[in-house]
C-alpha cells in the first residue's frame, strides 16, 4: 500500500485543520509526495465556480473532503 499514493496528487480539503492534519501525516508516511490543501481564502468550497477552479488548479487525481 505504501507505494499507492507515491505518484498521486491528493488534495486534502481543510487539511490543516485538526483531522486534516493527521490525514496529511499519514499520506506523508505512505509515501505521498503530492500533498495539496486548498487555502480558504483561495477556494470558498460552497461555490461550484471555485470548486471547479480548484480542480482545474489542482488537478488532482484524489480527493479527501475534510472542510467543514
């Protein structure tokens, strides 16, 4: 499993929050060099317009939704 997410660009939404914190650890420590966490003032995750901005950004090949 460790070599799952070496080459994957994962987006942690709200990942530097309390959980996204140690969901990005643990992607660190499987391998994970592609850590993205959209900033709040960049991305307002409500508005389909910044959410598709954030994946065309991003182009991330997994999402983790943590945002409240």
């Amino acid at each position: 499993m460790n070599g799952f997410f070496e080459d994957r660009r994962v987006v942690v939404t709200g990942g530097a929050g309390f959980l996204g914190s140690y969901v990005t650890e643990g992607l660190r420590k499987r391998g994970c060099k592609n850590i993205l966490v959209p900033k709040i003032e960049d991305y307002d995750l409500v508005n389909i317009n910044d959410i598709v901005r954030m994946y065309d950004d991003m182009k991330p090949d997994i999402v983790i939704h943590l945002a409240a």
